[in-house]
C-alpha cells in the first residue's frame, strides 16, 4: 500500500504500513456512539450492535485490495500549504476545483470523503435499505474517527520524517490497548442535529492538528528518560529486525499526553453520533422499526437499557459490555 504525495510537481512515494486507531478504538468508538442516539435511533443501531463494530475496520482492510482508498483516511495539511487548516475550501466542488484531482488524492482529502459518506447515508436512510443503512453509517463513522487522530492530518504521519518512526501506531493503537482500564469512556453527549456538517469535521481537523506539536515532542522529552534498550524492543521477522516501542515506553508517554486519547477517541464518538443523526433527519426522519428484520424483543430493550445505563457510569469494561474487549463479538 502507498501513500502519495505531491509537492510542487514533485511526486513523492512513500509507505503507510499503520491502520487507523487500531481494532480497538474503531470498535470502542462506533459502540459508545450508538448509545447517543435518541430513543427513534438507538434501538435499530442497538439492534445490529455486532455489525456496527466488527465492521468498523472495513475501510482500512479495504486499503489491500483498492489503490484508491487510502487517501479518503487522511489530509496531508503541509503540503496544501500555509495554515491549510484554516484556508482550505469547506466543500469538495471548491476544493476540487482550487487543487486538482491528482493532487487531492495524493494529499488526502478525509474531510471531503466524510460529506460524501454522510450524503449516502442520508440516501440509504431515505430508502429505508438496512444493508446500505448499515454500510454507511459504518464507513461514515470510520472516516470521523480517523479525523480524530492528529497523526492522519500531517504527512509526517509516522514521524518518519523527524526520526520517530513507529508513532502512529503508538499513539492510536498500542497506548490505547495498553491504558483503556483506566479510560473514562463516559459522554453527556446527546446527538444533535449539524446545520452545516463542512464545518463540523473540518472543526474536527483543526483540532487535530493542533494536537501535532505535543505528538512529536513529547516522546522527544520522554526519550531522554530511556536508553536505546528500554525505548525499543527488538524482534525478528521474516527473517528481518524490526523494532517497535516498548509497553514501559507508551506508558511514559501516555502519562506525558495525559487525557488527550482517551478525549480524542470520545470526541471522535460525539461527532459520529452527530452525524448519523443528521442524516437521518436530513431523510426525513424515517422510522426504522419498518426496517427491523424482527421486533425488538423484552430481553434486548432490558439489554440496551443496561448497557446505556453502564455508559452513562463510565461501567461498560467494569461490567464487560465493551465488545472490543469482549473474547468473541457480541451476539445478536
């Protein structure tokens, strides 16, 4: 898999080995997000609870199997210019427009793809097709979440251009794994309906990238606290030395970070929940009883009622409701 890059008219062709948030968070978001619906939502999103989270990896299993799908993850802001974030256009027609075809494939263009997941899923809402409905609202909260990570906003992405490299998947995959006990994975959150979307996941980026600077330089400042030998574990594959962090290691660094994972990784679940509302208001609110395969039944409307309640205390790990850290994915 490759991740292009234009620069002037200079093309620049490196690797993207990393996957976006790792299983876990995926998982961990598209779940919490279901349990800020409103009441008309939740049961349907309830309903198909296994679907939602198992699959909310597709889009970076898809990334082997289709050239195109790897810049829809992320926005190489640098390369767009001077305070990218800020100035460039909202809507992907200007956009489209402004940079080019080629150039925005080859820089990314997350925030674009987003609107255009959302406009599907409004369409499939509108159908009333629980296939499309489904498949939507998972690459939609998929792409949301990738937003969410201030490593798929810069092309330093893996922090192979400043001698970090590994730092991706430090930061969205291997600390969270490591320190998701101790998060607080409670939101007051409630849905609510987004009045112009563009600004909403372009909000998202910004705070993402703003995020950057402590990315980089505090595993710099966590480094000089380490030799060689605690930073690094190194192992043999395929008969090649590979290096990866230390779990000491993302520890320290989780410490240094402190809340900012953990309030990404809710943030990100807020806004997918946003989104999924608005399209479905945007469809007119459809009722999506008519689409259950069966009714919902007493156990499942007792089982969604625990498990908000869990959510609500911050108790869905104490209670072993978190699915992707259940051993084998919820049963409908």
């Amino acid at each position: 898999m490759k991740r292009l890059i234009v620069v002037g008219s200079i093309l620049i062709v490196t690797a993207l080995i990393c996957s976006s948030w790792g299983f876990l968070g995926h998982r961990t978001i598209h779940q919490l997000a279901v349990y800020e619906l409103p009441p008309s939502m939740r049961m349907f999103f309830h309903h198909n609870m296994n679907e939602l989270v198992k699959q909310s990896v597709r889009p970076d299993q898809r990334r082997n199997q289709d050239k195109e799908e790897a810049p829809k993850h992320y926005i190489d802001l640098e390369l767009y210019g001077d305070s990218a974030a800020w100035k460039m256009p909202l809507k992907w027609e200007a956009a489209l427009k402004k940079y080019g075809k080629d150039s925005l494939a080859h820089c990314g263009y997350v925030p674009y793809y987003v609107i255009t997941m959302k406009d599907r899923l409004t369409a499939a809402f509108r159908n009333g097709n629980k296939d499309s409905i489904l498949f939507y609202a998972i690459d939609l909260g998929h792409y949301i979440s990738d937003a969410h990570v201030p490593l798929h906003v810069s092309e330093n992405y893996d922090g192979q251009l400043t001698g970090q490299k590994g730092l991706h998947s430090l930061w969205e995959s291997m600390v969270p794994e490591i320190e998701i006990q101790q998060y607080d994975l409670r939101s007051k959150h409630k849905a609510h309906y987004l009045k112009h979307p563009e600004r909403n996941i372009w909000k998202a980026i910004r705070q993402s990238y703003k995020l950057l600077h402590d990315v980089f330089e505090q595993e710099k400042e966590v480094t000089k606290s380490f030799t060689e030998g605690e930073k690094y574990r190194v192992q043999m594959r395929n008969g090649r030395e590979s290096k990866s962090y230390t779990s000491a290691f993302a520890k320290a660094y989780s410490a240094k970070l402190g809340k900012t994972i953990n309030e990404r990784l809710i943030n990100a679940a807020d806004l997918v929940a946003d989104f999924w509302y608005t399209s479905w208001v945007d469809a007119g609110c459809p009722n999506l009883n008519k689409v259950f395969q069966t009714p919902a039944s007493a156990k499942e409307k007792e089982e969604l009622k625990m498990e908000y309640d869990a959510f609500r205390k911050n108790q869905l790990l104490e209670k072993k409701l978190l699915i992707s850290k259940q051993g084998s994915d919820k049963e409908e």
